[in-house]
C-alpha cells in the first residue's frame, strides 16, 4: 500500500459550544509551545485514515481539583463538536466515508511545538473568564 498527501483540514473560525464556553480559531503567527497539556485522541479509519489529536495546554495555570473536574469532561465534548463539525463542514472531508472512533483521553503530557510541526491548528477554549490555548493536530491520509 502506498500513501498518498496527507490531507489538509481547514479551520473553523468559531463555535459556541455552551452559552458561556466558546472556540476561537487563532491566527496569529506565534508558534505554540507546551510541555504540560492533557490529551485527546481520535482515531479515522474508512475511506482516509489517521488520527486527530487535541491538547489543551496547561502549562503557566494552576487548577484545583474542582476546575479540573469542570474542565476536562468541557474540553473532552469540545474537541468532539470540533473533530465532528471539522469532518462534516471541510470541502475534502465531507465526501468521503468516514469512521471517528471514540475519544481516549491520555494524562501523559507530551511536548508539543507547532514551529516543528505541520498541520497543527491553535484554538483559544475560552469559559467563564478562563482562556485555554488547544492544539489540534491532523494527521490524515489517503491510500492510492
């Protein structure tokens, strides 16, 4: 088997996901860096395959216990509506026949720089005054 392009995603500029918890696509050139982050995966298979892998950075912030049980399960359902709106909406996914398995959640941080990395996509979780930055990276391809 031979793989072909890995295939680029557009981004979303913005969803409301709850009245007070909002995604806002980043367009600035900084890269983002992270060493502490919490991690959500989902795995495509079909007719593309690959994975989707969230990371909602922590590094600088200080979370009790309770904004952690808030917070986790919100960026969980998070990156669901976005994976889920991102296969539905882009112009190259939306053709194909697509399977999303189930999100796994890891608490394993992972170093992760953007500059390094391409398709890498930067989002702002914003809630209740908190701003989170999210980094969503695509890995898909195709089979010839």
């Amino acid at each position: 088997m031979e793989v072909s392009k890995t295939i680029e995603i557009s981004s979303i500029n913005e969803i409301k996901i709850l009245s007070n918890v909002r995604l806002i696509h980043r367009r600035d050139l900084n890269p983002a860096y992270t060493k502490n982050n919490l991690q959500v995966s989902f795995s495509i298979s079909g007719d593309l395959f690959g994975n989707i892998t969230c990371y909602l950075c922590l590094d600088d912030q200080e979370l009790s216990a309770s904004d952690k049980n808030f917070i986790y399960p919100l960026f969980v359902e998070s990156m669901n509506i976005l994976v889920g709106k991102q296969i539905s909406t882009d112009p190259q996914l939306s053709a194909f026949n697509l399977k999303i398995a189930a999100p796994k959640m890891s608490m394993n941080s992972k170093e992760v720089n953007s500059a390094y990395k391409s398709g890498i996509q930067s989002y702002d979780l914003e809630l209740d005054g908190l701003r989170f930055t999210i980094l969503t990276e695509y890995v898909i391809g195709a089979l010839n």
